[in-house]
C-alpha cells in the first residue's frame, strides 16, 4: 500500500506595486483656432458674394441730383462702362442695374464733409476718445513665439498647452508618488500638493474630475492620471526645476515613443 506523501508550497512575498498621481495640467486656448487655407478661401467667397448682391447704395437719397454734394460723388465715384455690344468682353458682359455693374461688389467712396476735414492732431485725439474709432486686433503671434520661448503661457495662443517637466533624465508630465509612510490620501489631493510643491501656490487652477481619466498599469508601479486646467496665475519651478508648455506635435518629439503613445489619445488636437 503506497502512502499519501503531502507537499506543501510555500508562496514568496510580493512586492505591493508603487502608486503615483501624474498630472496633465493644460492651458486651453486663448483665441481662435486658425482656420485652414480652404475654409478661409470659402469665407472669402462667400464675403465676395454677399457684397456682390447686396443692396446697391441709395445715393440719391443721401445725395440729390444737382447738389454739390452730389458733384463730389460722382467725381469720386466713376461710372461703370455700358455695355457694348460691338465689344468682347473677357470677364462677361456688365450688367448695369442704377449705374452699377453689379457683376462685381460695389465700392462706394464718400466725399469728406468740412467737419471731418480735420487736422491730423485732431484726429488722433478723436480716435483716442471716440467709441466709433477703427478696432485694430493684436497679433495673433506673440514675442514668446518669436524668441522660442517654451516656458511661457503667452506662446501658441491658438493651442492647448500642456505641461512637462525634466527629472534630469527625460522628460514626462508631473508626476507624485505616495510614500509608504504617508496616509492614504485622494489621488487628485496627491497631485495637488505635489503641483505646489515643485511650482509655487501662485497657480490658479481646477480639475476637470477627481476620477483618473486614465491608469498606467505597470508590473511594479500603477501610474493614475489626472486631467487639469490652469485658469490664472504662473507656474514658478522650484529649485531650478526645467519645465516647458508644449502642444501635441512638440510633445511627441520630447516624451517617451512608449509613454506618449500611452497618452496620444488623451492629448487635445487642437
């Protein structure tokens, strides 16, 4: 009779994985998006076309026939060529609706009064002060984007921006570990002392969730991510921390291959 030998295994301590908050703070947007050459030329044609048809200029209501005003204007404004049959005409044949040809937008010059025929000392200080003086935008470039500045919040006003920093290695988005003798605290707390720590409290900002939007889950480690937006203020790096804000196309060149592919869908696209 065979006797029952009984193994017992006995199982190896395994190491608890690390945990860490990483956030991917971001600044949205300032200004507009700038538009692709093909909608921009299809806004310009459809500008085009609307002048086009609109509504021709009632100049005999503002100025009537045999008045000196009326002189001004017609020597500002020349008449259209009529339409001459005995003539070819490359770009079509005008058509003349109350002296205009209404093949092409209407530019209408109007004659300065004696009020408006002002010195150029009095205009300036009416432009300064009139409510209906010309708007002129700022540039959408700015001298962060001439100099190549990627530490400033000023430059691609037009993109999302997020921000990286450089642990004298390579560089990633922050990232904050807990510590095995700390206490348990919220993951989106951790990253919000962390962010304090290594960029000043002089930072404004909020939490799209508490929840992680997305886990690196490695064999030692599981890395939660947390999504952010700076709303004010600047992000001043302690003890002379390297940082940059970067847009998607730039943060391809500095991350990891492995980590950003990680991360691509994540990342906003404009």
């Amino acid at each position: 009779m065979l006797s029952k030998v009984n193994l017992r295994a006995y199982s190896s301590a395994v190491k608890p994985s690390s945990i860490s908050s990483t956030l991917l703070l971001s600044r949205n947007p300032v200004i507009t998006a700038d538009i692709p050459k093909f909608e921009d030329q299809y806004f310009k044609y459809q500008n085009e076309l609307w002048r086009r048809l609109m509504w021709t200029f009632p100049k005999w209501f503002y100025y009537r026939v045999g008045t000196l005003s009326e002189q001004r204007f017609r020597e500002l404004n020349k008449r259209p060529l009529y339409n001459n049959p005995n003539i070819e005409y490359p770009r079509g044949r005008p058509e003349i609706r109350q002296e205009r040809d209404r093949r092409f937008k209407q530019e209408v010059i109007l004659p300065k009064t004696y009020e408006e025929n002002k010195s150029s000392e009095d205009e300036e200080a009416a432009a300064n002060t009139s409510m209906s003086r010309k708007i002129t935008p700022n540039s959408r470039t700015t001298k962060a984007d001439e100099s190549g500045d990627t530490s400033s919040l000023e430059r691609k006003l037009a993109r999302t921006l997020y921000l990286v920093i450089n642990d004298g290695k390579s560089w990633k988005f922050p990232n904050f570990s807990l510590q095995s003798t700390e206490a348990v605290k919220p993951l989106h707390l951790l990253a919000e002392e962390g962010l304090y720590q290594i960029g000043g409290k002089n930072i404004n900002y909020f939490n799209v969730s508490n929840t992680p939007c997305h886990l690196i889950n490695k064999d030692d480690s599981k890395e939660y991510l947390i999504k952010s937006h700076i709303l004010s203020g600047q992000f001043v790096p302690q003890q002379s921390l390297k940082f940059m804000w970067l847009t998607k196309e730039e943060l391809s060149e500095h991350l990891d291959a492995t980590y950003f592919k990680e991360v691509e869908h994540l990342l906003n696209e404009i």
